[in-house]
C-alpha cells in the first residue's frame, strides 16, 4: 500500500478509515517488507456497548446451557423422563457447539464479530422460544426442548469465541486480557445463575414451563440490542487491528507445527470439558449422600462466584504485569488439586467441603480461562485470535460431552453404596486432570515464550516515532 492511499485495512480485509500519524504495520517481528499505511491509534467509548452486550449473550447463553441440569430430577418428572436424558440436553448443547464452529470461525473472519454476535442472538432468540413452546405442549414434549436446545448450542460459539477478536479490534494492548476476561466469564456466570436461581424457580414439576418461560423473556430482552452495536472502529486502535493476516491454511499450519499452542491446547480442552460437565453434573455427585438440589446449587454458584472473583483479581495483573507463563504454571498445578481432592467430598455429607473444593476448582479454572487465550494470541501471532480460540473452545466442548457421557457409565447402580453414587466418575476426572499438568509446567522448554504480538506493535510505535521526528 502506497502513502497516499490514507487506508488501512482490519484482520478480514474491511476497509478502515484513517488519518494523521504515518504508521509502519508489521507482520512480525522484523519484518522489513511490512506495507506502510496511515493511522492514528485511538480506543473508542462505544467500544463499551459492544462489550456488554457480549458480556450479557454470554451470560444468557450459558443459562440456556444450564437450564435443566440443575434440576435434573425435577425436569426428569416433568418431561416423563430420565435425569440422564436431561443430561443429554447438555450433551447436544455441546455436539451442537462443535457442529458449527468452523463457520464461527468464518464468520469472524470474514466479518468480524458483530456478525458474530448477532447471529447469536438470533439463535438465542429461537432456541429459547421454542423451549418454551415445547414446556406448553401437552404432554410437555422432551423433544422440543432439546431441538431448541440445540439451537441454543448453535448459538454459543459465536459469542464465546468472539471476545478474542473482538478486544483485539476495539481495545489497544493495555486492556485486551481484562476485555476478554470479563466478556469470556460472563459465560460461567451465567451457569452460576442457572445453578442458584433454577432450583428455587422450580422446586416442583409444575414449575419447569414458568421458569423457562422466565429465561425466555430475560433473554429477549438481552438480544435485541445485539443487533444495533456498531462493527468496527472508526480508526484502529493499535497496529494488531490492521495488519493482514496470512491466509488460513497458512494460520492452521503455523498452528499445528507450534509446540506451544499444544502445550496449553490439551490441558484447555481437558480442563474446559471437565468444568462443563462438572457444572451439569452437580447435583448428581452430591444429591446420593444426602445433599438437596439446593444445596448443589449453590456449590455451583459457589464454584463460579469465587472463579470470577479470582480472575477480576488476576486479569488485570496480568493486563499490567504480562507474567502469562509464571501464573499458568500455578494455576495448572493447583486445578489438578482441586480435582483430586474432590474425590472425597461428597461422601462428607456435609456442605463445608464440597463448597471449599467448588471454591478452589472455580478460582484457578476461570483465572485460567482469559490468560490462556491472550496467551495463545500472543505466541502464535499472526495467526488471527479467532482461530485458536475457536479451535479450544470446541475442543473443550467436546470434551465435556464426552465426559459426561463416561461419567454417566461409571455411574454406580442402584446396589451402590450410597445407590446411584459417581465415586468413579470423580476418580476418572481426577486422574485425567493430574495427568495433563506436566503440558503446562513444560511451557518454555519445548516451544517458544516469545510475546509475538506485543513485540510487532511495540516495533510499529517505535517506526511511528521515528517517522514522527524524521
């Protein structure tokens, strides 16, 4: 691109409009060949309107998620069926998340993350409606309810994969971790209201088609807005914002062949399904010592509360600190921990335990969430964000599906010593958890460390100021 063309262009190739300063737009480090443009990086306070309403479509999407699963036993009765096939309304959720994530990725490619996210809410919008439709029928129909289900799994992906791209659009290095933090645990929180509020709202039978009718509506109201949030900036907002990308075969093959993506790829994915189908599955490893649906959900919320607590803590730190790889291999340790002691704390028959095991599982899982996936953007630039967040969140996904589907095996039977208790469930997950941290303290001696993004945009300030005094 000449000087005079005062253009630049996003990620996917959208025009950008431009002006003053002369900026250098490097594709890597040290790239001599980089095209020159003309760019004044500004941050945007519509950016902020955009953010929330990432933030509340995730948090609906993951109560959409959650809806039945705290009480299973409950919507069991209501839809004359079994708790493990109300498992199977999470299960599609999933598959249905897999399903349709290589056009998620496309989509924010392509066109960028509003797309993204009014398809969400789109999704969500029909998926919940027919939910509801489906509580009303009479008998109420089980089959409705999980083809709207799966609706709102189509939805998911679209707004949980979009805050990597979507920060690194709208917000300059000082604050993507913190956006992506806060629009990525909105989705876990979303399950802690699912968790706590679901149980109250149906504490009988009757009570499942007013509580998704509730949902429904809330929902509504949360997804119209996505459709008037604007689309790009007005001008970038720092250097990773405008420069082009290699083609996505080439993104894909830089991914494979970087040791440092599978290095905290599989642990991602493993610790992802295990948080999804430790959420949808609660209730039933406390419930056969003695434990309420209550209580089961507010260990869930608990479990979520306190993760998001710990990653407002640790997001910012890592926003001003960048110890990215220091706090990955602290956290990882512990969150193998936290599965290993959880194997004996439902068989206490108390509530303290369980709620402190909730409690540390939920404080490293989801301070690990945000700083994993800005990690990945950062050493494998310049692969596009949405790539590899795409890639772990359905990785992630599908392993959650087939964990709950293992876990539902190991179930024990009703000759069990509590009848229908998961003992062999929680050894299972333990025993996975544990043996994937080695991945994360190997982080350094295989692969590289090197912050890729953050030194090409340092490199393109540094050619502004050059410029800027030549």
């Amino acid at each position: 691109m000449s000087l005079d063309q005062p253009v630049s262009r996003s990620g996917d190739g959208r025009d950008l409009k431009t002006t003053d300063t002369q900026t250098e737009v490097l594709l890597t480090p040290g790239d001599s060949t980089a095209a020159t443009t003309t760019n004044i990086y500004k941050s945007y306070k519509r950016r902020f309107f955009g953010l929330a309403e990432l933030i509340l479509l995730n948090l609906v999407v993951s109560w959409g998620w959650l809806t039945y699963a705290p009480v299973a036993n409950t919507a069991a009765a209501y839809f004359n069926t079994s708790a493990s096939a109300v498992n199977w309304l999470v299960v599609g959720f999933y598959f249905a998340f897999v399903i349709i994530s290589p056009l998620v990725q496309w989509m924010l490619n392509r066109h960028g993350p509003k797309a993204s996210i009014t398809a969400a809410a789109a999704l969500i919008l029909v998926g919940n409606w027919i939910r509801y439709g489906a509580t009303r029928a009479s008998p109420p129909s089980y089959a409705g309810v999980f083809v709207g289900q799966v609706i709102i799994g189509f939805s998911q992906p679209f707004v949980l994969a979009a805050p990597t791209k979507y920060s690194e659009l709208w917000y300059s290095p000082k604050g993507r971790v913190t956006a992506t933090a806060i629009a990525t645990l909105a989705n876990p929180f979303g399950g802690a209201v699912g968790s706590l509020v679901d149980p109250f709202l149906a504490i009988n039978p009757p009570d499942i088609g007013p509580m998704t009718l509730y949902i429904a509506i809330i929902t509504t109201v949360i997804a119209v807005p996505a459709f008037f949030i604007p689309a790009y900036p007005p001008t970038p907002v720092a250097p990773s914002s405008v420069i082009k990308r290699p083609a996505v075969a080439r993104q894909i093959n830089l991914l494979l062949t970087n040791p440092t993506f599978w290095l905290i790829y599989i642990p991602f994915v493993v610790y992802v399904g295990f948080f999804n189908s430790f959420s949808t599955l609660l209730t039933q490893f406390l419930t056969p010592y003695g434990l309420s649906e209550q209580d089961a959900g507010i260990a869930g919320a608990v479990l979520i509360v306190v993760g998001l607590v710990a990653a407002a803590i640790t997001s910012p730190l890592i926003d001003k600190y960048k110890r990215y790889v220091l706090l990955i291999k602290l956290l990882v340790p512990l969150l193998g921990i936290g599965y290993l002691i959880f194997i004996w704390a439902p068989s206490t028959g108390g509530i303290a335990y369980p709620y402190v095991a909730c409690a540390l599982l939920g404080a490293t899982s989801l301070s690990l969430v945000p700083i994993a996936l800005e990690w990945l953007c950062e050493v494998t630039y310049p692969v596009e964000p949405e790539l590899s967040s795409v890639l772990c969140w359905a990785g992630g996904q599908l392993m959650g599906a087939i964990f709950i589907i293992i876990s539902e095996a190991l179930e024990a039977g009703s000759d069990g010593s509590p009848p229908y208790n998961m003992q062999r469930s929680l050894i299972f997950q333990a025993v996975i958890a544990v043996a994937v941290v080695p991945c994360a303290l190997l982080l350094g001696v295989f692969g590289t460390t090197k912050e890729a993004r953050s030194e090409a945009e340092e490199l393109s300030r540094q050619t502004t100021s050059a410029s800027g005094t030549a």
